[in-house]
C-alpha cells in the first residue's frame, strides 16, 4: 500500500489479480499469491490488472520485468488521486418557460497520458474517476454540442501527485447570446 515494493505485515493482499507476463497468464489466489514455474531468466513484458474494482488503487509498476533467479516478486499497488467535476451548461434566459432542467448525462470525459480513462457524467453533469499520478491532459467530447454552444476551455493540463487526495474540474458550456428585441404591445401608437 505504501510504494515501497515490499510486503509488510499490515498490508493486504489482493486476490483476483491477473499477472501476465509476455502472453503467460496466472491469476493471485485469496492470499494473493500467484506462481509461475519454468520460465526462462529473461526479461518479460509486464502487465498487472484486476479483474473486479478496487476502488481507485493501480498497479505501481514497470512494464516490464527481469527474471534472473528464481524468487518471489511483489507488485505494489497505489491510491490514484480522485478527479471529480462538473459540465456546466450557461444558457441565455429570454422567457419564464425556459427555466426546464438540462439533461447533462452520458457526456464522455477523458484524461489521456500513456492510457485513456474514460468516465460518463450523471443527468446533473457531474462526473468523477481515479486516476494513477502523473501528467494528463483532460478534455470533455466537444461533438455533442448543438452549433449554438460552444466549450469555453478544453485539453485542461493536470499534474496529479501522490500527496492530493483529490481535483476538482469543471468544464464551461456557453450559449452563443441572441439578439432580444423587447416590444411594448400594451401602449397604442399615436396618429
């Protein structure tokens, strides 16, 4: 839990972990333990995954791995930093019927660095995910937008680091402004 790459006796282990190593697979048992054996001392492409959502926590690793003896490997896993937000949507108020709410669901949010994480906002426009430390660019899916609206900043630079619990994010829509002309009808024209 801690980054250091070693076990130590108030950590836990996870299960239902996939370690795969150039194409060999094998999944950690309830103890968190998973074996390979045979394999040849070299050096292998690594990925590590779960299979079930373990809440914000990543692999904390190299892509890949130097076998050159036989021993026991650990593979850390970190807290990610929790990016949470909201679309918010600024529209011109011309009349009383207008004030209806805005569904602001399924509007795809992505920060990219090496991996893409993606999330979906709720019928509010929020949206939030865990992201692993490091650098992304964030940016809200543009297309959806009516030729009336346009997004007032987007492909919002991040730094995430391990000493932020979590980042706040908003992304602005704004409705081009109409042209309103108001006319008095009560008051009659003098001839």
């Amino acid at each position: 839990m801690n980054g250091n790459g070693t076990k130590e006796d108030d950590e836990n282990a996870l299960q239902n972990v996939v370690i795969n190593l150039q194409g060999k697979e094998v999944l950690t048992d309830y103890k968190g333990s998973a074996k390979i054996n045979k394999i040849a001392h070299k050096k292998y492409a690594l990925n590590v995954f779960p299979l079930e959502d373990i809440k914000g926590w990543f692999p904390d690793l190299n892509d890949s791995i130097h076998i050159s003896k036989d021993k026991t490997h650990y593979f850390p896993f970190v807290r990610g930093v929790k990016i949470q937000g909201d679309v918010i949507v600024d529209l011109q108020k011309i009349a009383v019927a207008e004030d209806k709410m805005m569904d602001l669901s399924n509007i795809k949010i992505t920060a990219t660095k090496d991996i893409t994480y993606n999330t979906l906002t709720d019928v509010n426009g929020h949206f939030e995910f865990y992201l692993p430390n490091g650098k992304y660019i964030l940016n809200m899916d543009e297309s959806i937008l009516a030729g009336n609206l346009r997004l007032s900043r987007n492909n919002i630079p991040i730094v995430l680091k391990n000493t932020q619990e979590s980042v706040y994010i908003s992304f602005y829509i704004l409705e081009k402004r109409r042209k309103v002309i108001l006319r008095d009808f009560s008051k009659k024209k003098k001839q």
